[in-house]
C-alpha cells in the first residue's frame, strides 16, 4: 500500500447519480474517495483543501433543467468561482465525466470565457435525443494527465447533450493546436455529432480533464459489452487507467 | 411586469424542435404544412428592469455558442416575428398548477443574478406556416399540446401574471347519507368519483347510521381511498365463484388461495434452504442475496393515466414503482427499472375514436417518460418489452419495474405508538387527485376532461433528492418505518402504517405548492415524490437537520396516537374521526361470478377476408407461398419480434456501474440478450438476472396456456444466461378487461390456477404481483374494445459468479448446435399463424416435470462452463432464435432441421398441408421451423465440450438434438436432407428486424 493516498473530494449536488461508482473507481486506483454535498463546499469553501483531486462525477445536476449542467455551472460561477481557482492554480486535479465536464465547460472552469463570451459549450446531440452506446475514442497528444500512456480507449456514452461545438472554427483551431482537443471519437462512431469528433477537452496545463464518456463504467471486465465472446478477457477495464493516471500524478 | 423571453437556434444551428414538429405534423395528414419554425422560452414576473431579464436570457436561460433570444414585456409586438419567423403562432403551456420543474428551478438559480421574481413559468412557442387558422386549432389539439395537462394560446399570451390558487376559506362539509335512497347513493358515487359500488355505499351509510351521524367528506373519501379496486384489490382478492375446467370452485380469496398459496408451499417444501424474506407483505416481494443485502422487486402498471398523458403517466409510472423498494422494510436502494409495453401498432392510419391520442404519440410519451425519470433517478432500465396489438388502442399498458437492495438487518418495518408522522420530498397540490379510485374505473370519451386531474407530472431530481437523504437517515436509524406516498396519497400510506395503531394528522402542516387546496384535497392528493415516516420524538431534530442539509422539505403532520381511530384536523378542527378498524376491515365482501370456457380446439385455418387479427401490422402481410426464407423474415420484422434499441438506447442501462449482461448483446452490440444481468453490489461477484415472460396472442386461445408459456418463458429467459433455477423468484400482473363479466373474471381465474400450478412445480415463488382491470375504452355510441388478457411475468433469479453468464450471440465457427427440448404440433397463437393470417390451432402446452428437468439441465451445463451461447425459442420459433443468433455474433449457421422429430399423425399432417401455399413436404419443417413450443434453448458448444454437454442432458432425461453448426459464411441455412428451406445472408435478415420499430429521428 502506498504511503500517501490522494484523496479525492467527489462533489454531489442534487441529481448526481454515478458518484458511488466514480468514488469507487478512484479507490481502486490507490485513492481515497470522500462524496461531499455541495451544500457543504458552498458553506466551507475551505473543505477543499484536504483534497489533491476534485471530481465532478455524472448525472443530471438539478434536472438538467434549462440546459445540462447549466444550475450547477452557474452556482459553482457566482459562489465558489475562486477557491475552485485557487485549487486548480495550486497544481491540483479536476476530473468532470458527462454531467461533470458540462458543468466544467458551462462554469468556465476549463476554458476561460474571453470578453465575458464561452469560447465552447455542450449541447444536445445531433439525434435530439439521450443515447447509450460504446465507442472506440482515440487521444491526441501528451497534454492531458488523466491520458498519460494511453493511445486509445473503448468506453460507453450515456448523454442528451453531449455535442461539443465551438464558437468558431479561430477557435477550435487553437485548442487543438494547443493539445487540449485531447479525446476524440474515432469518425464513425461520433455519437453526438461532435465537432472535430471531440470526446474530451483539457484546459492549458493539462490538469482540468473533462469528458462525455464514463471510465468508471468499464472497470470491470464483465463490463464491457461483448465480454463474453472476448478471447482473453482483460484483468481490468480500459477506465481504470485514468483513474490510476490521477492517482500516479501525485505518487 | 410580466415578461417574456423567446430561446431561438442560432443562424447557423439547426431548429431540432421545428422539423420534427413539421415531420410529426405530416405524419399526422397535415399535408399541406409548409414549415414550422420553433422557440422554448420562459414567462418571468417580477419587479424587473429589461437589462436584468436580458442577463438571464443571455447568462443563464439561454446556451450562448448554439442560442440567440428575444426579451420584451408580455404582448410587445418583438415577439411576433423575430428572426423573421413567419407563419401562426401558438403557444403551448402547461396548465396553471401543473407541475414545471424547469420554472421552478430555473427561479431558484434567479437569485444568483440578484434576481427576485415573483413567478416563472416556461412554454413552447410555435410559427406555422400553410395551413389556415381552423386546421392550426386542429394541429395544436392533436400534436403540440395535450389537452390534460397543456394549454395552447393562439397569437398573443392573453394574461398579465402568474399566479396560481387563492385562499382557501375552510368549511367541514358533511355528506347527508344517513337520508340517501340506493339512486341517490349511486349518484354520490358516481359523481364524486368515488367508484363505489351500490353495497359498499349501503355499507358506509348503515355504518354511519349506527354512529348516528353523516360522514364527513373527507371520510366518504378516505373510505373510498382505502377500498378502492388500487389499494385493496377487492376483485381478485374476494369471493368468487368459478366454474371452469378444473371444476367448480369456491374462493374465499382468490389471489390467496392460487398464488399466495404456491409461494406458501414452495416455502414450506424447501425449509431451510427458503429464499423468501418478505413476501406479498410490503410494497415489495423481499428475498435473500447476500450475506449483507436481500434485494426486491416489484412491478407495476400504470395504464389509464398514460392513455390520457403519456409522458406524465410514464414518468410517474416508474417514480412511483422506485417508491415501492423505496418503501419496503427500512427502505430500499434502487439498482434497476423493467419496462413493459403494450401499444397500437405505430402505423395506425384508420380513424380515431373521440378521445384517443394516436398510438405514435402514446408510444412516444410513454417512451420518453420511462427514459426521464430512470435515467435522472440513475437507476439502470436493464429489462424489458413490447408488444403491438390494436386492442390496446385506447388502452396502452405501461407496465414499469425496480429492483432494490436492502441491508439484511433493514428488511422489516416497525412503526412504533406515539412516533411522529413525518412527511418528505415534494410539496403538495391538486395532481392525481382521484387517482386510485379512476384507475378502478372504465375510460370513456369524456374521461379525458373528467379526469384530467388524475394525470401527475414528476420530478425525479425531488425523489433522487429524497432517496438521497432516506438513506442516510436509514443508515443512522434515525426512523421505525417508512412508506411512500402512492395513490391515494396521504390517506393510504398514513392509514396503512398506522392501521394497527391509529394516526392523528393535522392536514395544515403538510407544505402546500399553492394556496386553495382543501383538507380534503391535501389528504387524497398524490402529488409525487412524497415518503411518509415514523420517526421517534427523539430523532426528529437530526432527522430534520439531514433533511435541510441537503434541501429536503420534512414535516410532521402528525403522530402515530395509540388510539385505534385515525383523527384529522384542519387548524384545529376535527375533520375526520374514523375507527381504524372500519376502513380497513369494513369493506363488504365482493362477491363475483366467473367462469371459463376455453376456446374450442380449431385447427389451423385462413381468416375470413378482411378479418385482420388485431396484433396484424402492416409489415406482417400475409405469405402465402411455400418459401420460408419469406416466412423468417416477416416474423422478424413483426413488430413485436422487430428490434426495440430505439427504446432501448433512450435508456441508461450501465448507471451505477454494476452492468454485467446488457439488454443488447453481440458483436455489434445490437443482438436481443434473452435477460440482464447486474452486480448490484459493487464489491461482490453475485449476480442479479432479471427477465420477463409475456405472450397475449396465445391468451386469445387458452389464457391458461398463456400464463404457463409466459411463466416458461421469464424462467427460460433467465437460466438461458446463467441463472440459478432454483433462486428464480416472480412476479405477475394481471391487466385485464372487464371483469364484471363472468367469462372475463373466468378467464383470469383459469390463468391464477394455472400459475399456482407453474409456480409449485418449478419450486418458484411468486413473491409480489399487481392488477390492473377494467382495461377497456367505450367510443361514443360504440361497443367498449377490451384489452386482450395480458399477464405479464417478471423474473428475479441470481447468478453466483456473473462472470459465468453467457450470452445469446454465436462466438466462433465450428462449433455444435444443440436443440433443447421437444417440438410439437404447435402453431396457434404463434407469429408464423400471424404472418400467415391463419387462425386457431394449438397454442403451446406446458409439461411441467419436463419443463423443470430442462430448466436445471440447461443452468448445470452454464454452470460447468460448457456452453458458448444460449438463447431460449419464444415468438418465431427455432428459425428466429438462430437468426438471431447468427446475425447477433457475425457469423453464419447450418441447420439439418430434418434431425428434429415431430409427433405428428397423418390426419394432422393431411390437415395441415390443406392450408393455401403449403404442402406435406413443407408441413413438418413449419413446425420444425416455427412452432413455439416452450422449454426449448438453442445452445451453440464447442466440440471437445459436446460429450460432457451431451451426458447432462441424458442424465436428465431432457430431449437434446444436434442440428447444426456455426460457420464462417455469414448465412442462415436451413436444410431438410438436401432441400435449403432458408438460405439468406445474415445482413439482409438483421436489416428486416432492426428497421420496423424505429420512431426515432425520421425526418
């Protein structure tokens, strides 16, 4: 066992609903997961500094009413804006999966907003509608943490607004220059309709992570979708690394 | 100042919301539509400066990348065309008091802009174009706004503010039943939707009689809450008196005496190895899992209010079903959703009778509503099903499960004297009131503006929110029991927690969602995503800081009085003082006729011209041929075989991380599992299997056979990837038609007693059940059309390791495959008779020793890792199985179907081969190919396994064949001798069966 655990502050609001599995997740990886009310960050802002990690884990942040992620976003923006800064400026790792990575991009945690505009946002699936499926995803460069070593990933979407679109193609072209278009869907099995087949966004320093697919629902081998037609089933699902990759960053 | 803001596509997005209303509109024959343009948008009253309503708009409501708005006062001329929107437009709103959860929460956020509004409320906004004023009137009814819940305004909003309710004056009002004669009686029922029958009113005015005083109207109505069909089940649980073919018989309680009674000796018969925890006893059937958890399940239907709002009757369908585990012993955890559907065909094209929604729009709402609630709850929808038949056109079933997991020291409840009476979750208002007593009662034309109260919005974030608290509270034991508030309200979880103790409540405590309700109202109102606990004097105080932290509204309303009466007030008026005993033990016995005549035996023949059998649809056209490559592909593509991923990809079926076999299995992830699997515990290896059975076209026949086969067929669903047999525990549904008539009761009764046969013969309990009767629409001036009997069986086994599950998709070229089990003569009610448009025949027997043999040997062979795909032969018979199969693994198969053996004599055969198309060359490979027979698997085996596999099913005496083998030719073959029956590429036979059942994106 290693000296020192990380610990992991998965952060719950209502509507929240993958944080157990996202928690446990971690604590396979070598961390040590904590669940935390939003209630009590908004109360003890100071809570976060016991944390070498935050996780914004999946769901549906307040009913996705308005727009997903949107509630949870604007609350984190108004009131906690600042220690959430503090903690990613003190070389620390956030870590946003689906319902996490549109409260990320909505909250201007990822990407900064210039003259007060996003710069990208998430938004409903070209189908219109909410899907789950599997998809093989491909990462782009070395910027990001939680991909460290990793080349390619096969991982389930489970969202209505997943479709990454940006501002403006000025805009795209300096993210993926800059690394941070970092998880893509292989073409064909763009699930969303995103642009440039954008899965995941890391922001400049490569330590806010944020993606649609879930890692912590392929853990376990008997996750995978066809599992038992796989010739070698493998010791554990392709998610684990990046929660071993989060976990390794401070080992 | 009330405002409004308009929530436009940007230039250069695409508006989703107009093309599928223009696309949906066409489909609907308005032809002569030329376009629809749409706008979401919010209502926001407050004293508010423009600058401030923009910031909203443009900060917050609005998604800035993809969405441009319009911000005015209410009425201003900007809002008629911006954009250069064109056309007539229409609003759609929800109705004032019908829950918005996107106003309510988007206020809440107001106040991060230093917002203070007084009322929000959002709408749907519509420009359409081509079509004159009467036929947008005509569009807006049938299309954009439903009429229970929604109104649409036409041109400019007409209202100044928000406001919902006004003060409510109190006045006790008494009912003067002690005066009624039997008419006046009759119309009291009648008119206060009472559904009461003329001897329980009698009953209620001689009890009050002998009290020498009227009832209140809140005991009249709590009375009727309590003995109404939903909460008591006075019909399947009273006195009948049945004649069928078992004989005559008398039942005191007939659900007691059939099904209650095979659980009780199947329990009794195992002893010490009995599984059942809690059984027909809670909200749902209990059994053991692990050392740690027992788990429990529990299905139920919610079939008149989706016929009038599908989306809302869906969606509080499965909330109220996840309050059922929620509700059982100390409170459940949720860990999976069953759905089941029974609809109209989507291609409907015929006139609709007055009142109904067209079954695309059913099947939409109900679809989306099921998908909103499980996916926000992050509850998995692992299991499921969808059958077609005209008969449910105005009678859609939406039958929604849950499963849950409950600590072993958790499992029983325990309210305890002079405990608080704590409510949680939502407020209260006018929803669903009536609602258990309208689910007893017939839909007519006019139940849609007769009943439209009865219809219920829900919020799944308000229960997860409640779920989230309960079981920290659970865990801290900070409360003795609890129960959820379902129908009935307050008046059914209250009066059944507190029926051996006595309640007294005082209904102005209870949090309203607005002003006017009456005591009345608050107590028989079932607004969802309310639980009621007992809570201990004691805890309250960190019962109640748990609650707040976590902005979960708890009350008390009031204390568990030892008193044996239940007593209500209103501001400290007594309202209500009822002995506990009355209305729980009061109701006078129903005593009811029932007798059952199965449909003579009728071999095989064409239906007379023109006499489509209900469950027909449009692709299944009559092949009259002798080519059964044609007959394979329309039962595949019949829509009840057709694929359902267009449902099923709308569901989250891998929340909480526990997935292990998913509904759609294979290669390319889109072959039909026969049944999931989960490990609802995260750290354990142990299985949870969950299936269903489910066939109403061989009810049409013998509903006896019908029950066996459905019980056959959740059973073989289950074992077939991995389960134990003998930790199979069930469920049943009954949905019926009108069972106030002999022939119908009868009908049900046969299938109970044939239940009890299954169910003591498989050693498999039932553990929880629920009916829904009384499923029949009355057109104006018009016969009623009754829903054809739809027993629906669920099943709940367990799988020790689930990392031994198999699945039904073929895995490698080469290997053997094995037929299990005995074909027989077996065709009617099957989907080949369907697609052929024949009628009659033999539906599938059951032999019940077989049957359990088979079920073992099958699960023995899984267990020693001997087998490399399972599928189980229901509707299509061995021919779709292996279509399925192959085209589910990518790869092809051989069948040499001339290895089965049929019992089949010659006057049989002679009969058969009459029939237009068919010979008595083809005769047998019909039904080698296509009969239904039950307790049949399709097993694929490498060949070094084949001699162990092939022991076990001769030690156990259960009919094995090998047919065929698995190749790398991606075909299905089906040969007699050198005769190709089916030679087609599995690409053209997965092409028919994804596409039929496809509503989404088709514009």
């Amino acid at each position: 066992m290693k000296a020192n655990k990380p610990n992991v502050l998965i952060l719950r609001a209502p509507g929240t609903n993958c944080d157990f599995e996202t928690a446990y997740a971690f604590e396979l990886a070598g961390a040590s997961a904590e669940r935390v009310h939003v209630n009590r960050l908004l109360e003890d802002p100071s809570l976060l500094d016991r944390f070498e990690i935050l996780c914004f884990p999946g769901g549906f942040s307040f009913g996705d009413d308005v727009a997903a992620g949107r509630i949870l976003a604007t609350e984190l923006r108004h009131n906690l804006f600042e220690p959430l800064h503090r903690f990613k400026e003190a070389g620390r790792l956030i870590l946003g999966i689906c319902n996490g990575f549109q409260i990320l991009v909505k909250s201007g945690l990822l990407l900064a907003d210039d003259e007060a505009q996003p710069k990208a946002t998430l938004t409903w699936n070209k189908s219109g509608v909410y899907t789950d499926r599997w998809a093989h995803l491909t990462v782009d460069g070395g910027k990001c943490v939680f991909l460290k070593g990793i080349t390619s990933l096969y991982l389930p979407v489970a969202h209505a607004e997943g479709r990454f679109v940006g501002r403006d193609e000025a805009v795209l072209d300096q993210l993926q220059a800059n690394g941070q278009l970092a998880l893509r869907y292989v073409p064909d099995e763009n699930p969303n309709g995103a642009e440039r087949n954008v899965a995941g966004l890391c922001d400049e320093t490569g330590r806010v992570f944020g993606l649609m697919p879930h890692p912590e629902r392929y853990i376990d081998p008997t996750q995978h979708p066809y599992w038992t037609r796989l010739e070698h089933l493998p010791e554990v699902g392709d998610g684990l690394a990046l929660f071993r990759n989060a976990v390794e960053y401070f080992g | 100042m009330l405002w409004e803001i308009d929530i436009f596509a940007a230039g250069n997005q695409v508006d989703r919301a107009g093309e599928q209303a223009a696309c949906d509109a066409r489909d609907l024959g308005f032809s002569a539509i030329s376009g629809i343009s749409a706008a979401r948008g919010y209502l926001i009253e407050g004293d508010l400066t423009a600058e401030q309503v923009t910031t909203l708009a443009e900060s917050f409501l609005a998604e800035g990348v993809t969405e441009r708005t319009v911000v005015a006062p209410v009425g201003d001329m900007s809002l008629c065309s911006p954009f250069g929107t064109r056309g007539t437009v229409v609003y759609v709103l929800p109705k004032p008091g019908v829950t918005d959860t996107v106003a309510d929460n988007a206020r809440r956020a107001f106040v991060n802009f230093d917002v203070q509004a007084t009322g929000c409320r959002t709408f749907k906004k519509y420009w359409i174009r081509g079509l004159p004023d009467d036929q947008v009137r005509l569009l807006a009814s049938k299309l954009l706004a439903n009429d229970a819940i929604e109104q649409a305004v036409f041109g400019t909003l007409p209202f100044k503010h928000l406001q919902v309710g006004s003060p409510y004056d109190f006045k006790l009002r008494t009912v003067p039943i002690r005066a009624m004669s039997d008419e006046d009686l009759q119309n009291l029922s009648k008119d206060g939707q009472l559904f009461l029958s003329l001897t329980e009113m009698q009953t209620i005015r001689d009890y009050f009689a002998s009290l020498d005083r009227d009832p209140t109207d809140i005991e009249l109505e709590t009375v009727a809450q309590t003995w109404s069909e939903h909460c008591s089940h006075k019909t399947l649980a009273g006195r009948i008196d049945y004649s069928g073919p078992e004989g005559n018989i008398h039942f005191e309680n007939m659900l007691k005496e059939t099904i209650f009674t095979a659980t009780v000796q199947i329990r009794k018969n195992l002893g010490p190895a009995d599984r059942c925890v809690s059984v027909f006893a809670d909200n749902a059937g209990v059994m053991t899992f692990t050392d740690d958890y027992n788990i429990c399940f529990k299905v139920e239907t919610h079939n008149h209010p989706s016929a009038l709002e599908p989306y809302g009757g869906a969606n509080t369908g499965l909330g109220g079903v996840i309050r059922d585990p929620m509700g059982t012993g100390m409170g459940a955890k949720p860990v999976c959703n069953t759905d089941v559907f029974c609809f109209a065909p989507p291609k409907y094209d015929e006139e609709l009778p007055e009142g109904l929604l067209h079954p695309r729009r059913i099947i939409r709402g109900v679809v989306s509503g099921v998908r909103d609630y499980g996916n926000r709850m992050g509850i998995p929808t692992v299991n499921g099903a969808v059958y077609f038949d005209r008969r449910y056109l105005g009678n859609p079933l939406v039958y929604c499960g849950n499963v849950g997991l409950i600590p072993v020291d958790m499992s029983f409840k325990n309210p305890l004297p002079n405990d608080l009476i704590v409510a949680i979750g939502g407020r209260t208002g006018r929803d669903g009131i009536h609602g258990a007593t309208f689910s007893s009662a017939e839909l007519t034309h006019q139940s849609e503006t007769l009943s439209g109260g009865a219809v219920q919005i829900g919020n799944a974030i308000t229960e997860k929110m409640v779920l989230d608290v309960m079981l920290q509270a659970r865990d801290r034991r900070l409360y003795n029991a609890v129960t959820d508030c379902g129908a009935g309200g307050f008046s059914s979880a209250v009066g059944e927690m507190g029926e051996e103790i006595g309640a007294e409540v005082a209904l102005d405590s209870a949090p309203l969602k607005y002003e006017g309700l009456s005591y009345t109202e608050i107590w028989i109102s079932e607004a969802q995503e309310r639980m009621v606990f007992s809570v201990p004097e004691e805890k309250w105080p960190e019962f109640k800081a748990l609650c707040e932290s976590e902005n979960v509204e708890a009350v008390v309303l009031g204390r568990f009085k030892p008193t044996g009466r239940l007593v209500l007030t209103y501001n400290g008026t007594v309202v209500a003082d009822l002995d506990m005993r009355f209305l729980h033990d009061g109701r006078p016995p129903v005593i009811r006729q029932a007798n059952y005549v199965p449909a003579p035996a009728e071999p095989l023949a064409p239906r007379p011209e023109g006499d489509l059998h209900p469950a027909e649809t449009a692709v299944s056209a009559g092949i009259d041929t002798d080519s059964l490559a044609d007959d394979l592909e329309a039962i595949l593509s019949s829509l009840n075989v057709a694929s359902k991923h267009w449902v099923i990809r709308q569901y989250d079926h891998e929340v909480q991380g526990g997935s292990v076999v998913k509904p759609l299995v294979g290669a390319r992830c889109d072959g039909p599992g026969d049944a999931a699997v989960l490990r609802p515990v995260i750290t354990s290896r142990r299985g949870a299997v969950i299936s269903c059975g489910m066939n109403p076209l061989y009810g049409d026949l013998d509903t006896g056979a019908m029950a066996a086969s459905a019980i056959d067929e959740a059973a073989r669903n289950a074992v077939a990837v991995g389960a134990d047999p003998s930790t199979i525990a069930l469920l049943d549904n009954f949905c019926w038609g009108n069972t106030d008539r002999p022939e119908t009761l009868g009908s049900l009764v046969h299938a109970s007693l044939v239940c009890h046969n299954v169910s003591v013969g498989y050693g498999m309990p039932f553990i929880s059940g629920k009916d829904s009767l009384n499923n029949e629409f009355r057109p104006a001036g018009e016969e009623p059309i009754s829903i054809p009997p739809s027993l629906l069986i669920s099943a709940m086994g367990q799988v020790p390791d689930a990392g031994k599950c198999v699945t039904m998709d073929l895995k490698g070229a080469g290997n053997n495959l094995y037929l299990v089990g005995a074909t027989k003569n077996e065709l009617g009610g099957s989907h080949w008779a369907l697609v052929r448009r024949l009628g009659g025949g033999t539906p599938p027997s059951l032999d019940i020793a077989v049957a359990r043999r088979t079920l073992y040997a099958v699960h023995e062979a899984i267990d020693q890792s001997l087998v490399r795909a399972c599928h189980d032969l229901s509707e299509g018979g061995l021919a779709a199985a292996a279509a399925e199969m192959a085209f589910a693994g990518d790869l092809g198969a051989r069948l040499w179907i001339d290895a089965i053996d049929l019992p089949l004599d010659a006057k049989q055969l002679a009969s058969l081969a009459a029939l237009p198309g068919l010979s008595e060359r083809v005769v047998p490979n019909v039904m080698r190919l296509f009969a239904e027979s039950n307790s049949r698997f399709l097993i694929e085996v490498e060949p070094e396994k084949c001699a162990a596999f092939e022991k076990i099913f001769a030690d156990a005496d259960v009919p094995l064949t090998q047919i065929g083998k698995v190749t790398e030719e991606k075909r299905l073959v089906a040969a007699d001798g050198e005769t190709k029956l089916i030679d087609l590429p599995i690409d053209r036979l997965k092409t028919v069966w994804i596409k039929p059942f496809d509503l989404g994106n088709d514009y």
